[in-house]
C-alpha cells in the first residue's frame, strides 16, 4: 500500500503552529492514515496549515478525513486547521462535501497562515448517549462546556441547556432509546438535533407548538413547549425507526 509523504515545519511567528505539506493519493487506504497524523499535529502545536498541493483524491468522500481529524483533535478553537494550495479539482470536491466550511481552503501557505485563528464558517460537534437516567445532565454540560469553547453568550447558553435536557430526557423517558446529538454554529445560527431510535406505537412526539402549552395536569408536552419557548425555530423530522428534534437559536 502506497503511503503519505509528510513534511512538517515550524511557522513562526505563529504561536507554536505549523506549516505541513502531504503528497500522494487520498483513497481509502490513507484514509486513516492521514486522519491519525493530522490529529497527531493538530493535538501537539493546536494549529496547522496544511499543503494540499501534492495530494490527489482518488475516493470522493475520504475528504472528510480533514473534518474528522479535527473532530478527534478537540475541534476548534484547540484545534486549528486551514488547507492551501489545493489544485482545482481538490478545491472543488472541499467545497461541494462542505468541508472547506470547517477546514477553511486558502490559495497559498501564507494567506492560509495568515487567517488561521479565524473562526471557520461553521463549528460542528456530536455525541451519543445511552438510555440512562444521567443522559440529560451528561448531554448539558457537554453542551455547556461547547458554548463556553464556540464563545457564545450565557443568553445562548442558557437557552441550549434547556434545550438539550428536553430533547435528551425526551428520547430517554418517551423513546426509551438512544439519542445521537449534533451541534452546529453557522453564521448568527446555533442548532441542537437530537435523533432518536423509538418507534413504538403510541410513543410518538407529543403535540406542542409556539401558541399552545400543554395544562399543568398533562404529562407530556411541557417540555417541547419549553424547547418552543426558548428556540426561534425547531421542528420533527420523522423517520422510519424513531424522529429528529432539532431547534435553532440566534447568537
């Protein structure tokens, strides 16, 4: 199996980042490959600028190496990335599978070097939680720590926590069922979905809308009008084996 070629360099004055360059195909056999190195990089100096030139993707969706190496560093701010110099073919496939929204692509080393403590155009983070009663409370101090990290007020902070508790406790007690979180930033956007895998009959979400809250004597439906209350946008997305509850905030 044919492997990466890297070459690393210190970039200074760039408080500790560094300026790599890797060669060869992109495929999935180096995949992984380039995943582990790049994490490594991005663990060790916090940020890294990334030479593109020399790679050449022979598999589409192994761009997503790029994401995923940063998803494992910490993301940003501890971790910073930014390619450069891709040739256009590369520049095109990061920026039709999104991943130039969160590795930002420049067209050469040094405008690359030169934004590289710039916030990307999106931020993105996720996690998985077991049916378990301690769930909601895991699932709102990862989201507490996450708006402290992104930089987001306490207004927007607060806000999320109750959001998640609801939506969490919602796939714990009503689905009996796993939830998967993902998070996302995108201009003045803060957006929580949380999937669930129930699909009992009778289990469904209750009803629970912007004009009406549920009695005090109803059992459910509360807490979604919380969710309702507090998001200037959510919604149900309905799946075969369980839904999606998703609720957007602004920053």
């Amino acid at each position: 199996m044919e492997k990466l070629a890297w070459d690393v360099r210190s970039a200074p004055p760039s408080g500790g980042a560094v300026v790599a360059s890797v060669r060869g195909d992109l495929d999935r056999a180096t995949r992984t490959a380039l995943v582990t190195s790049l994490a490594d990089l991005l663990v060790e100096h916090g940020g890294v600028v990334l030479d593109v030139s020399g790679l050449h993707p022979g598999h589409s969706p192994a761009v997503h190496a790029f994401t995923e190496a940063l998803a494992r560093a910490g993301g940003w701010p501890s971790a910073r990335l930014a390619l450069a110099a891709p040739d256009p073919a590369l520049a095109a496939l990061l920026t039709a599978s999104r991943v130039a929204e969160e590795a930002p692509v420049y067209g050469d080393v040094a405008d690359a070097l030169s934004h590289l403590a710039d916030r990307p155009a999106v931020l993105r983070d996720g996690w998985r939680f077991d049916v378990d009663p301690h769930a909601p409370g895991r699932a709102r101090s990862r989201v507490r720590d996450l708006c402290r990290r992104w930089g987001l007020e306490s207004e927007v902070r607060e806000a999320a926590e109750i959001v998640i508790t609801e939506l969490v406790t919602n796939a714990v007690e009503h689905a009996l069922s796993p939830s998967v979180v993902e998070v996302e930033r995108h201009g003045d956007a803060f957006r929580m979905a949380v999937r669930d895998y129930g699909s009992r009959a009778g289990h469904d979400v209750p009803e629970a809308t912007f004009w009406h809250v549920p009695p005090m004597s109803s059992s459910r439906g509360r807490g979604l009008a919380m969710v309702a209350a507090v998001s200037r946008a959510w919604g149900v997305l309905r799946h075969p084996d369980g839904k999606t509850i998703w609720a957007e905030m602004a920053t």
